[in-house]
C-alpha cells in the first residue's frame, strides 16, 4: 500500500553543482528536489587539497548562507584535520581554519574561494543557502590580503554555545524544547545525547548551533557521530515544529559516499507512518508535521547526521499520538 508522506523521503544522489563552483560532483539539494523547503544545501567530502565556493574569483548570494567544516574524527570532534582558508568582504581579506568552524555569510557579502590548504586527515564541508535556489553574482579579483580583521567575526567555532544558569524556558539551550539537549553538554561544547540519557540511538558527539550563534540568521542545524541502535529520544512519541526541518543522514566513510552503514526509521505524519533510510538521505519535515520516533534498526558503520532547521530557535512540543499496533 503506498504511504502518504513518502514524498518526504528523499535520497541523496551524487550530482555537479552550479558551473564553476565545486569542481567534482557531491550532493546538492535545492527546495525544488526537497518539496519546496525555504533553503538549499550541498554536502562534500574534503580529502585532498584543492579550491572551491567558487574555484576562481568570488561570490555575492543574495540571501544569507553558513559554510560548515565539520570533523570525521569520532574520537574528537574538534579535531578538524586539515586547514582551509577563506577569502572575504569587498577587501579580499584572507582567513585561516584550523578547526571546525562555520562561517557566516550574510547577504551581499563578496566571499571566496575557499582553499583547502593541507588535508591530513578527511573532513566534511557543508553550505547551507537560505533560499530554495542556488543564486550568485560572480566577481572578477585580484590576490586576497592576508592580516586583516574585519570580518573575523563571522567565523565561528562549531560548537555548541552552553549557557549557565539560563531560564528553563529557553528554547535555545533545549529546555524549551522538551528535547533535554541543554543537559548533555561538556566543557568544551560538545553535546553527548547517547551516553547521558536522552536515548540509545542518539549522537555520540554532536553540536548545536542556533540563530544567536549566527549573526542573527533563521536558521539552527546540528552535526553529529551516531553509531548505535535504539530509539533516539526517551521523553516523547512524536514532536513538531512552527518552522520548516529537514534531517539529514550521510555515511562516516568518505571512500564510499553512498554509503549509510545503517538503517534509520522515522515517523511521520499524525499516522505515524514508519519509513526507513538505509542509503544517505533525508526527510523534509514541513511547518506543524509531527514526526519521530526516530529509530537506528541497525548500524555496521558509525554514520553522521544534521538537522537544518529553519528559525533562529529549535521550538519543539511534543505532539501525544496514538501509534499504531504493528
């Protein structure tokens, strides 16, 4: 019997990206190929050096965007593995990486190219666009400057801001949100869901970024190392949120980028359809959709995910269903 919110389910497949922005193929995923979401997204993984983002002179998007350098290494996530710099502003002002990082690219803003200096160890880059279409301006420049300091404040460490003592209520540490999340954190921003309780088949290491974190932007998404079985959250069935979600799975080996390692089900709608993913993929969660339980059924290889979730807050109520008999 076909289900109704199959259309939510969507497959990542290896693509080209716009002329002259990624030199090889990677996933890319624009609102159009995700049921009309109010973003995009591209995901890549980085193992050797080279330029992308554009490969040769710059970018104006006109919509707000964050460029995400994400970490493989299981055993400590704020080990990058590499270093990558960044062009930006109008001035061509040279940035150095050397952790995970997210840089924040509001709108209008001349950004690029993105070089991968040294990679001693594979890691990931993820660009998130918020607008449903790939839109750029291109520019012709001369050499970047190194030493300047204009816009160093757009680059941000990827991790999870804590807040001490913050009101209970406070949807940006979790508490709001039902989820637990604002309780997992260790000194250095590193969320660890699994082994502090909120569920078995939830992250080894993940971080949380929000709108606070992001000049402002609408706009929260997470990564993280998943890598055992079990339903993901204790607290609840199913829970919605005001803003559009998507939740992303790709494989942990970058050798094999069509590889999930796992099988992850999900619920969703009111009827508490179950669907599966078992190769990278995602599910689109519109505005109100109630969804969960998320479920690893099994797992041969550590996989990662992330949420991009369209606000500056991660507002997420529990919704009481009934589910289903099997």
């Amino acid at each position: 019997m076909k289900k109704k919110h199959g259309n939510l389910v969507k497959k990542l497949v290896l693509r080209d990206g716009p002329q002259g922005l990624y030199p090889e193929p990677l996933f890319w995923m624009e609102g159009k190929d995700m049921e009309g979401f109010n973003a995009h997204f591209s995901f890549q993984y980085v193992k050797g050096p080279g330029t992308c983002h554009p490969v040769e002179g710059m970018l104006v998007h006109p919509y707000d965007e964050c460029l995400v350098f994400g970490s493989l290494n299981r055993e400590d996530m704020l080990d990058l593995g590499g270093e990558i710099s960044i062009v930006l502003g109008e001035e061509r002002e040279k940035y150095i990486i050397n952790e995970p990082s997210v840089v924040c690219i509001p709108k209008g803003l001349p950004h690029g190219p993105i070089k991968y200096e040294r990679v001693d160890r594979p890691f990931v880059h993820y660009a998130i666009g918020l607008d449903p279409e790939y839109k750029a301006s291109p520019l012709a420049t001369g050499e970047p400057v190194s030493g300047g300091s204009k816009y160093r404040h757009l680059i941000k460490r990827l991790v999870t801001t804590l807040h001490p003592g913050a009101d209970p209520n406070d949807i940006d540490v979790g508490k709001g949100s039902g989820m637990g999340y604002e309780h997992v954190g260790d000194e250095r921003g590193i969320l660890h869901p699994r082994e502090r309780g909120i569920g078995p088949g939830n992250g080894d290491s993940v971080v949380w970024l929000y709108g606070s974190d992001l000049e402002g932007f609408d706009l929260n998404f997470t990564w993280g190392h998943y890598s055992a079985c079990g339903k993901w959250h204790r607290a609840g069935e199913m829970h919605q949120h005001p803003e559009e979600e998507i939740l992303v799975f790709v494989g942990g080996d970058p050798d094999r980028p069509d590889y999930l390692g796992a099988e992850v089900e999900h619920g969703m709608g009111y009827e508490c359809e179950r669907h599966i993913l078992n190769t990278p993929g995602l599910y689109v969660c519109p505005k109100g959709f109630p969804h969960l339980p998320m479920i690893t059924r099994w797992c041969d290889q550590p996989f990662c995910f992330f949420v991009i979730c369209l606000s500056a807050h991660h507002a997420s109520p529990w919704v009481e269903v009934e589910v289903p008999e099997e």
